[in-house]
C-alpha cells in the first residue's frame, strides 16, 4: 500500500493505516523536531501533536507533493510555533554585524562534517536558538535567504549573519573536539 | 527532499510510537464513526429515493390502466350498441315504445 493510500485510509480512521504511517515516517518527524527545538521533551511533543494534525487533516490530503514531505511540513510549522508561543531564547544579530552579511558568501559544510554526522548533531544542538533554527531550516530544506526570511520573519540580512554564524560556532565545536 | 537526510533522521525514544497510538484513539473512532454515518446516511437516502421512485412508477401506471380501462369500457359500449342495434324484435318493440313505427313499417 503506497502513502497515498495510507492517508486516504487514515482519513477513514484506519487505526492500522495510521499506525504503519508513524512507523515508517517517525525518525523523521521526531528527528526534524528535535533539531528545531533542541530538547528531546519538546521534540516528542511537537512529534505526538504532529501526528495528531496528520489524522485530522487527512480527510482533506490533497496529494500536491509527497505525503512525507506534508507531514514534515506540519512538524516544522508545529516547531517554529512553539518557540513563537514561547519567544526566542536569543536575540536578533545586531547592526553591527551587517559588514558579514554584506558579503556574498555561499555557506558550505565541509566534507568532513557529513562524515561527522554525531558530532555535527552535537554541534547544531548547542547554537544559540536563532542560528540553530536557521541552519537547520536551511539544511533540512535547501531553501535561499529570502525564502529562510520570509519563513523566519526578519530580514536576508539577518538570516546570512545568522548562517555564518551558526557555521563558525560548529566549526569551531569541531576543532575543540579534536575534528 | 534534503542531501542531510541522516542528520535528520533520530530514533526517538521508547514507547513513542504506543504513546502516539493512545493519544490518536479517540480521534481516530471519531472518523470511523462518521465514516459509518455518512455511508448509512448515503444507504438511507439511496433507498427513499428508489422507494419514491416506485410510487411514482406506480401511480403512473395504475393511470395509464386506468385510461385503457376507460378505452376498452367505451369500445365495449359500441359493441354492445351494436348488438342491440342488430336485434330486430328489440328494435320493433322500441319503436313501438316509443310510437314512432308506421303501419307499413310493420
């Protein structure tokens, strides 16, 4: 039974269909998630709240891309709604760091960081929030500056300074742990 | 979707899927029961509709029998005209009966 399938049988409240649903895709929901909100509590909160949408939603799944990426779609929102409720642990980059954002750099990870992929999870789990937030929505995604500023509610500028920055930081994670 | 694929991939705790599972439940018996409704409101609806649709085909028919009946009843009533009009000794005596025969009708 393809996915298609599964979430029409879902919205028919198919407990079978539903649960062969969470299986399959709920590394990916609790693992986007946790890289978001960094706390294994919230993650598994977001994650139950997620799938809860996903059932009453899908009555009315109109199949315009893939059901995985719908329900991921939902987790990220679902993510960035709790620290909105909440407010974000730390600030907007100030002005004075505009001179980085005014340079066209193209961020890249490094080879090396793919290799590490427990180290690098280590690494974006310990950036300030804002940066953690951007990167991972930017990796998870591969979206541009301004789609990442529209998502975020600041400005490109804002979203390049926090880039750099969140790569400085894992960089530098990277070297104190011996990398 | 993503090259970072297995940076996001995290296996989550244990019981998570059960605990998900419970939280679903309720939601889940709610839609099976609309489910049910829609499908015996859908069953309902199909049925008074053939039922209606047989009245009207009956009554419709008993009219048209009813026209034919008439039909038949006014061929009947010529016919039977006929034989009246065929027997002779009847028409003497009516004509008697009602003074219009002549002698030499007779």
């Amino acid at each position: 039974m393809d996915d298609l399938e599964l979430i029409k049988k879902v919205g028919q409240g198919d407990r079978r269909a539903f649960e062969l649903l969470v299986r399959t895709y709920q590394k990916n929901v609790y693992g986007l998630a946790l890289r978001i909100l960094g706390s294994a509590m919230l993650a598994e909160e977001v994650a139950q709240e997620t799938w809860l949408r996903v059932i009453t939603a899908a009555p009315t799944f109109e199949p315009r891309g893939s059901v995985k990426s719908w329900i991921l779609t939902i987790t990220k929102n679902q993510s960035l709604n709790v620290i909105q409720k909440r407010g974000w642990e730390d600030a907007l980059p100030s002005d004075a760091e505009e001179k980085i954002a005014s340079q066209e750099q193209q961020l890249e990870f490094q080879m090396e960081f793919e290799q590490n992929l427990e180290r690098l999870k280590v690494a974006v789990s310990r950036l300030p929030e804002r940066q953690r937030v951007a990167l991972v929505l930017w990796m998870h995604e591969e979206k541009s500056y301004s789609e990442l500023s529209q998502e975020l509610g600041i400005n490109v500028n804002a979203v390049k300074v926090l880039l750099f920055r969140a790569k400085e930081n894992i960089q530098k994670f990277m070297r104190e742990e011996g990398t | 979707m993503s090259k970072w694929n297995d940076f996001f991939d995290e296996q989550p705790p244990i019981h998570h899927a059960e605990k998900i599972m419970q939280a679903a439940e309720p939601i889940l018996a709610q839609q099976a029961r609309m489910r049910r409704r829609k499908f015996l409101l859908g069953w309902v609806g199909a049925s008074f509709a053939a039922g209606l649709a047989s009245v009207f085909g009956l009554i419709f028919y008993q009219r048209k029998q009813a026209e034919n009946f008439q039909l038949v009843e006014f061929i009947d009533l010529e016919e039977s005209d006929l034989a009246i009009a065929s027997d002779q000794d009847f028409d003497i005596e009516l004509l008697n009966d009602l003074d219009l025969l002549e002698e030499e009708d007779v």
